[in-house]
C-alpha cells in the first residue's frame, strides 16, 4: 500500500460525514469550504506525539481522541461551533488495526459533532497527529482571553484534575479493581471538550480559556492578555470522588490546581450575571473558584483564606512545558 | 526556555505581518478570521519531515521555503489568493541560529504573500513542519481536478525536472562551479508557487493540478478525478538548459516526467482558449505538452510520435510514495 490507497482504505470510505458547508471535499489540492453569512472562521492547530501527548503503544483510540479533543476543546473556548478540520498523521508504518480505530475514531467525532474530515496528510516517520479545526462564531461574538475585569467572578466546569489521575493510573499501571477510577481513565483517554457550555457563554463571560496544561497555568493566560491578577480559593476547586480516592485530599487538590489535559472550560464573568450562569442549561457543574484582582498576582488561598506564598509559582503555574 | 518564550522571541516579533482579515491573532485558544463575501475558503495541510521532505541538516531558511512553497502551490493549483496559515513545528531542541532562520523566512513569505501567520503549535520530538495554509476564492471559481474535457489541451508552466536536478545536487554533494547550476539548486531549496498564474486560470482552466509528485503522477490525478485519459508528447516537456547540462536530454526529459518538487501548475483547456491563455499576462513560459482523449490511459509518445510502452507506468506514474 502507498499512501493513497493507505488514505482511500482508512480516510475516505462511503459513509464519511460531510455537510452543505464543503463544497469540495478532501481529493482536491484544497477543500473548498463555505462560511454563513455574519459569521467568522476560528482556527486552531494543536500536534500530539506519541510518547510525549499520549503513551507509547497507545491504541489508534486514544490517540485519535486524545487529538480530537484537545483541538475541539479549542472551539469550545472561543464558544465557538465546530465547522471541519484537517489531520496530518506521520506514521512509522501501515498499521491495520492501529488506523482502523484511529479512523474509525475519527468518523465517529465527525459524526457526533457534525464536523467533516475534509483534507491532510499521510507520511512515513515517528508518530505524531497534527490536527488543524476550523469552527465558526458569530461575527465579534468569539470569546477571548482579554476581556476579564477586576471583579470578576471566576468559574470552572465539571472537575479538574481527573485526566491528570487517569495519566498516573496508565504510567503505573494501576489497575481498575475497584471500578471507581474509571471516570479518570476515560477523561484522559477521551476527553469531551465543552463545545456547547462555550457556545452558552458568548455574550456571558467575559474571558474564556480551556484547561489543557493546568488550571492555575491556563487561568494564568487570561490574567496576563487582560492585565490583572486573580485570587482563587484552592478548597474550592471542584474535586471527583474518584480522584479524592485514588490521590488523598491533599495530592487531589494538587493535581485539580495543576494537573493538565482536563479540557474544562475555566471563565471570567461579572457579578452582575451569577444567576443567568447559575440558571444556564447545560448538564455541566459551574464553580465559583475566586475573582479578578487588579495587579498581575495570581494568588492562591488555603481553606482559611491565607495566602499560600508562592503555591502558584511553585506548583501550580508549571503546568507542562516542553524544552525545560 | 519553554515553548511559550521561544513562540514570543521567534514568531511574534513586533513587525509580525497582519492585515484587516484577521480579528483575533495567535495568542488566544483560536485565530478569528474573516472571509469577504461571496467568497469560499481554501484549506490544505502539508507535512515536511526531515531527512524526507529535505535532508537531513537543512537550514531553517531551507526548510521553511520549501514548506510555505508546496502549501502556497496548492493554493495557487485551485486559483486561490492567499488569506493565512498556521504552523505546526516539532524540533528536537531550540536551536537559535535554525529558529532564527526558519522564523525569518516565515516572516518573509507572509510578507510577499500579504498573509498572515496566525497560529501553530510548537513541541518537542524529531524534526517535522506541518503548515495549515488558507486561502480564498470566489465562491465557484475554485480549479477542481475533475473537470478534464476529451480533446481539451493540455499544459504545464515554466519547466520542469529543475527541482529533480537540484535535489541530486544536494545529496550527491554536486559542486555549482560553473555558476550554471544554480537555477537548480535555487528551484529545490525555495520553490516558488505559481499563484498569479492560478489566479488567472479561474474560468478558463477546465481542471488544474500542481506538480508536486512528479508531472506524470500528478496529471493520472487529473485523468481519475476526470475519467479521461491523456496524450502527451515526451519531446515537449519543457526542460530547462541547466537541466540537460546537469543530466543530458534524455535523464533530463526523464526527471521532467517524474521528478518531483517542481511545483509548476498543469492544467487543462478546451482548444477553443488557445489565443486566450497564449495571452495571459504572466512571466511564465505555458507549454502545451499533450492532449486530453477518452478512456483512461495515459499515453506517452515519443519524437517520432510512437507510443512508448509502459513509459508513464514504469517511470513516470510512480512519482513519490510513501510505504512502498
């Protein structure tokens, strides 16, 4: 097999998904793809390599998964709708199980999201996914990184820290016996971005961002494109059962406050609007987790209120970095 | 440095090109873009890995112009006008004199190209350059593939095999003493994308391919798309001097045929638009090589205007493939 028929075989079959909104599909040197009127494109890329995004071996499911939801998660920050995207996979070799579910993985997102695969790129070296995804937003509606003010309420959805949970039971190899801690292997194995909590927010929050590389790191982003600071309370940051049983408490709270890969949405919003979000329709858990300060310091309170010098520094702001 | 401070020192440098498309730069979770009305997006994604796609130790300058060169050739196959890209490099560690290069060249070329780069993503691993090129065009007007014509003509831009000379240069150490070759070397290294030349096709090329894989291979893709065959007359591919100086006529025709990385446009058009394309406005040479005929074989002919067998399937439909 060369690469077409590698492409025809796995990325082209009859019942791929597709829409009124492409007008010339994958095959093309190009995908031709239409825009509503009043609406704009978002763009995101994000590449995953095995090893370093997803463990060596994983299955053609978890890394298509993985890849999906980190790039839709993107869409979901902008409150954004998904419109269509591109996959650039490098491969070491034609693979047949491994790119049945890596496809079938995709087909299955495209579907339940209504978002066609229209285009990309097959070569032969180390594994690595590079996903480009296209969305669309009314026009000035987008939710940004820039727009959080000194009062503001900060929020987080569902729970943080899970996928950073479901991570350690993979590397350790930690088995599942007790079935309780398979919420966290399924949040890092396959992450749900919360497409429509962000599209419920435009026109609500006023800065939005979604917790790929740890909540304190990602809430930092805002803080620094809005130029203010933000005080958090660490008890407040929303917790699962499963993690609290599998960490202890303390290492739950550690890995809520730093851990990555959640693909929560964390948000600013004024005090004015804390019943339209407490009343938003979505079956997600919003939290209050702390509010904008003015100055550029995100401090981090314990369950007394006292500030805990240095915490976001030292824990919480690393976040995972490459080439450190 | 971590991957945030070598994105702000390499690729957000203050003299960074924008323009009006664009609402929200990188930076935030997504780029924001907007699109003029009554036109249609262009999308295609490519990957350069290294030792793959350009040998091993290339320049940064080496490996950006001939990634944003075979992105900008697809764009200019289907008569697009650039809008923006984004990029996705993976490098095995920072190394400044290569960022600096790689990072210059970008900047040049969104410069030349009036498009703006507006995201990526930057990780740690083996060497690979995936670039997500956009593009627009009015809606419609877009050059498919699949609208070969029997008896429509056939032909190619400038000359082709140069990059085939040129890539030989490189990996067999070929020294350019005689000053003649580095038409060659230039076509390899910084190929340039026939995008004017695209532009002006729109409603007169009934299909349109740029000649990425080799022109024989790239032309069968027309010839599928369009369910026809082809006729093409070998002696009139166009070779440049420095080509058959470097190989002699008859490996030069050979790499015209089949060599890659050219990154000329092949296009097809009904006979009834000879004068008109004969008339285009443009600095580049348009030769008619063949013709389009029913069925779907690709026949290639030689100077007496005998069909040579299996020609194009032994030499020239091979072009390059990976996993083969």
């Amino acid at each position: 097999m060369d690469e077409f028929e590698v492409i025809r075989r796995y990325f082209q079959r009859d019942n791929k998904f597709t829409n009124d909104l492409v007008s010339v599909d994958s095959g093309d040197d190009c995908a031709v793809l239409k825009l509503p009127p009043g609406e704009e494109f978002c763009v995101s890329t994000d590449t995953l390599i095995e090893g370093v995004h997803f463990p060596m071996q994983a299955s053609g499911t978890v890394a298509a998964a993985r890849a999906m939801g980190a790039n839709l998660s993107d869409l979901a920050a902008m409150g954004a709708t998904p419109h269509s995207y591109t996959v650039a996979l490098t491969i070491p070799e034609v693979n047949d199980s491994w790119l049945s579910e890596f496809s079938s993985t995709l087909a299955a997102v495209s579907q339940d999201n209504q978002m066609p695969l229209v285009g990309g790129n097959l070569a032969k070296g180390p594994l690595s996914i590079t996903v480009t995804i296209m969305g669309r937003v009314s026009a000035g509606e987008a939710l940004l990184r820039s727009g959080a003010h000194v009062d503001d309420d900060i929020y987080v959805s569902g729970c943080l820290g899970d996928a950073a949970g479901g991570l350690k039971m993979v590397l350790e190899n930690i088995e599942d016996t007790a079935g309780f801690r398979s919420p966290l292997l399924n949040r890092y194995q396959s992450p749900t971005a919360r497409i429509s909590l962000g599209q419920s927010l435009t026109g609500l929050a006023s800065a939005c961002i979604d917790v790929s590389d740890g909540f304190l790191a990602d809430l930092s982003h805002i803080l620094k494109s809005s130029s203010v600071g933000a005080c958090i309370e660490l008890e407040k940051l929303p917790v699962s059962s499963s993690l609290t049983n599998l960490l202890g408490h303390d290492a739950a709270l550690a890995a809520a406050a730093s851990g990555g890969d959640d693909y929560e949405l964390c948000f600013t919003a004024p005090k004015s609007l804390r019943k339209k979000i407490a009343n938003l329709n979505d079956d997600l858990v919003l939290t209050r987790v702390g509010h904008v300060t003015a100055g550029a310091d995100l401090i981090v309170h314990d369950a007394e209120g006292i500030a805990m010098t240095d915490y976001a520094t030292d824990a919480g702001l690393r976040g995972y970095t490459h080439f450190k």
